[in-house]
C-alpha cells in the first residue's frame, strides 16, 4: 500500500464540498493512480474515523490561453473523491 500521505493530496474547499460536509461527506483532491479501498484507509488512518463508501471522479483539465497569444495549453487531470463517513466529523480547518 502507498502512503496515506501521498494518496490524499488536499481537500477540495468549494461552496458544494461544504453543503456536503454538513452530510458527512468530504471531498479530496487525490492521486490519479489510487483506488477506492486505498482512498478510504488513507482517510481512516489520517483522521482516525470510519469510512462508510467513496465515490471517484476524474476530472479533466481545461484548455487555458497561454499568455497574449492564440496558443492553448492545458491544465493536467486529476481525480477527486467523495468520502462518506459512518459517523463522526472531520476538521479541515
């Protein structure tokens, strides 16, 4: 198994991650190669709580203007999960 460091790379703060957070559920930003069981121990061993389910999206990056000129580039994929807690909560701040 990998680091629990390295699986979960920071959570995702955003208007929607906070709607969830009052249901128990919790958003991360987290590595591209990892899975959900892999996902779910991490956040059981960091924050010390029980994982009812994990749900992954891949999110695709967007094509961004690189400076004045016409040339795009893009901005890499990443994966976010959607971590479900049995009971308890999570301090992120």
């Amino acid at each position: 198994m990998k680091n629990a460091y390295s699986i979960i790379i920071a959570p995702v703060i955003s208007e929607k991650s906070q709607v969830f957070a009052t249901q128990g559920k919790y958003v991360f930003k987290v590595d591209s190669k990892s899975e959900k069981i892999e996902i779910g121990r991490a956040v059981e061993q960091l924050f010390n709580v029980k994982v009812k389910s994990v749900n992954v999206i891949n999110v695709a990056g967007k094509a961004k203007r690189m400076g004045r000129s016409v040339k795009m580039g893009r901005r890499p994929d990443w994966k976010k999960a959607i971590v479900t807690l049995q009971e308890g909560s999570i301090e992120l701040f």
